[in-house]
C-alpha cells in the first residue's frame, strides 16, 4: 500500500455522510464554497467515483445490473482504493496541499452493504483505508429523506423507507465503532432547513481548522 503523511489526512480530508436524501450532495458544495471564500484550496469528490468501477456501481445501484450484496461490498472497497491512491486521486490532491470534501466514504460501505451482507465483510474490506480528519454524519428522519427523493426521475434500489430505516440504524452502529477507533464523527440535525445545515456544519468545520468565526 502506498505511503502517506496521516497528518494530511487529519487536517484537510472532511467526509459528509448520510442516508440517501439525507442532504450531503448539497452540503458538501455548500461547504467548499465557503472554504474556498475563506482562501483554502478545496477538492470537491464523492463516491461512488466516476471512474471506471464507480460507473459500474452506478449501474449496479440504478437496478440495470443485478449482482450478490457481496459483490457491491467488493466494488465499493476498489473504487474506494483507487479513489485514495489512483491517478489525481485523494491522497495526490492532499500532497499537492488541497483541502478534499468527499460525499461518503468508509462509513457509508459499513452502513449500506453491511445492511446488505452483514458487517463483517464491509468492516474487513475497509479496514486498511484510513481515517479522514473529520466526519460528518447527517442525522434525518428516513421518513423526510424519502419524501425528499420522490421528485428525482431516476430511483436507485436502495431507495426506500424500510431499507432507509436499517442504513440509518447500521450507521449509528457503525459510527459507534469507528469513534471508539478513534475517528472523529461529529452528528449533524439534517432536518432543518438548507442553510441551517450548512450554519452547523461550517461552525463545527472552521473550529476543527482552528478559524475563528
């Protein structure tokens, strides 16, 4: 595996995390924007990655491809690994000095395949990638993220509110387990209203950079 300063991941890899149509896509580059204003130079990413693993995810996820659970748990941890170490990858951009916010991560495999195979397969595969300094996970009423999707023309297979409510209580439990690792997991209320979210997420980002609001 390829050498890196764990320092550069501590002080400039934010992670947004949360059930889908809990808010991230949109708090993520609410988030860079505002650290841009603020003069840092900011990499805005998400995954599935739009490479060529993540492309065959997204085809998975949008019902054209149907595979075992284990298999996407597979997919999510190599698209995950060229995400941190490939070509203008993570880890590059946090050499060449970049903050990186990234829609999901670690956290999410835990939450979403190990509610489709059980825990242990996502907790093994993603047991070598490390820590962001900083995640943020989005707490949300499964029952308002769905109302919120309904509008979207394309529906992914996880979209519904039973399989909500399970990633919603497989993330806590992951959570759990990835704080007493050592991560650091801050909890956002995710229900109000766009520019509450972002309020709450910017005073907890810019004291974790040490900046004064």
């Amino acid at each position: 595996m390829p050498s890196y300063n764990t320092d550069e991941f501590k002080n400039r890899f934010i992670v947004i995390e949360g059930i889908d149509g809990a808010g991230t896509t949109t708090q993520v580059r609410l988030l860079a924007e505002s650290l841009i204003a603020g003069g840092f130079s900011c990499i805005v990413t998400a995954e599935p990655t739009m490479n060529h693993i993540g492309q065959l995810i997204r085809t998975i996820l949008s019902g054209e491809d149907i595979v075992a659970p284990t298999t996407v748990a597979h997919l999510f941890a190599a698209d995950r690994n060229e995400h941190l170490y490939g070509k203008n990858g993570i880890i590059e951009s946090l050499k060449a000095g970049s903050m990186v916010v990234s829609d999901r991560y670690v956290l999410s495999s835990l939450a979403y395949q190990g509610t489709t195979c059980g825990p242990r397969l996502p907790w093994l595969l993603n047991s070598t990638f490390p820590a962001p300094g900083l995640t943020l996970l989005f707490e949300v009423d499964p029952e308002i993220c769905i109302t919120r999707i309904r509008s979207r023309l394309k529906k992914e297979i996880y979209e519904t509110l039973e399989f909500q409510r399970k990633v919603q209580n497989m993330y806590e439990r992951m959570a759990d387990r990835l704080s007493h690792k050592g991560w650091r997991i801050e909890r956002i209320d995710g229900s109000k209203d766009i520019e509450s979210v972002h309020q709450q997420i910017e005073s907890i980002v810019l004291s974790f950079l040490g900046v004064e609001c």
